[in-house]
C-alpha cells in the first residue's frame, strides 16, 4: 500500500479557494442583479477576500514547513544511522506525525521539524514556540519517548538565544539549531552509550 503523505492543510486550501475566488463573484453577481444590496454584497466580498488570504497565507506556511520537513529529514537519517541510531520517519499517531522517532538499545526519541530561523530571540514568536514545545512533548508522551527534541535546520542563535540558553537552557524539550551532524552529535550525547 502507498504512503499517503500528511496534509492536514488541504481543508483550509479548499476554504480559501472558496473565499477568494467563489464567494467575490457570487457577491458581485448578486449586487448587480439586486441593486438595493450593494454595499451589503461589497462588505461580504471584502470580508471573504481578506478572510481567504489569510487562510491561504497559513496553508503556504504549512505547505513550506512540510517541504522543509522532507529535505531535512532525508539529511538527518543517513546522520543519525552514521552514530548508530535506528530512525523512522513520518511516524502517524492519535495527535499527528512524528517528523523522526531514533531508538537505540531501549531508549527512544522523537524529533519534531520546524522551519523557523529564531528561537527565544524575538518576542513575537513566543505563542508559536510555546506551540511548538508542546507539540514535542505531546508526541514523547504518545510514544513514550525518553527525549523530545525541536530541530531548527535553518535556525542560527542569535546573542540573546545564546545568553537565554545559558542563563536557562532547555530540557523538554530539547532544542537544537543548525546542520544535521550537529543534530547527532546532541542526540548522542542525551542517549545512553552505544553496545
């Protein structure tokens, strides 16, 4: 049987669709057939044009995140395997994909994928960390994984980050920004010693 690939943004592709495209002309349509609800028709097609655009522009940020997902895991398996991990990728559970689960002798842990460039630098993206982090938990839980680690394949830290993760640095999950050699080499050294 084929792997069907996870794409939980296909809803709201087909809502935004509607809304920018089917909901304007049967508004303009209807204004000009009854000319005594044209600013009601006007108000209902702006309203369904900025409400589309902004479900639409949250479908390509998905649609990205799942493309950097792909390229970086196939980067991040070969690496993992060279330290001398098991690792499965794309694994399904009652809350969502697993990006990769890496075992070794016993012990478990599941990386989830993001895209993002900063992590605890800039104020606003604060709602979408604290997502992110429990995200990552939610899946060790579903597992029962040892380890839950964030990788940020493009993330670089800025000043601050480095300052934050020496003052406080994260534990659960883990986060680790930067290639996917240095995605092994920290998972290593959280998992216990190799037989």
């Amino acid at each position: 049987m084929a792997h069907k690939p996870f794409t939980p943004w296909k809803g709201d592709q087909r809502r935004a669709a509607l809304l920018l495209f089917f909901a304007p002309s049967i508004l303009a349509l209807s204004a000009y057939l009854v000319p005594e609800i044209r600013l009601y028709a006007a108000a209902a097609a702006s309203l369904s044009l900025l409400l589309g655009w902004r479900i639409r522009s949250r479908v390509q940020a998905r649609q990205h995140g799942q493309e950097i997902e792909a390229t970086f895991s196939s980067r991040a398996i070969p690496e993992l395997e060279k330290a001398g991990f098991y690792v499965e990728s794309g694994r399904m559970t009652r809350i969502g994909d697993v990006d990769l689960v890496v075992r070794r002798a016993g012990w478990c842990a599941t990386i989830e994928i993001k895209s993002y460039r900063y992590w605890r630098g800039r104020f606003r993206d604060r709602a979408r960390q604290r997502k992110a982090r429990v995200q990552a938990r939610s899946q060790k839980e579903a597992l029962g994984a040892d380890l839950a680690v964030i990788w940020l394949p493009k993330g670089w830290p800025t000043w601050l980050t480095r300052v934050l993760n020496w003052l406080w640095p994260e534990r659960n999950p883990i986060v680790v920004m930067g290639t996917a050699r240095w995605l092994a080499k920290e998972i290593a050294r959280h998992s216990p010693p190799s037989r």
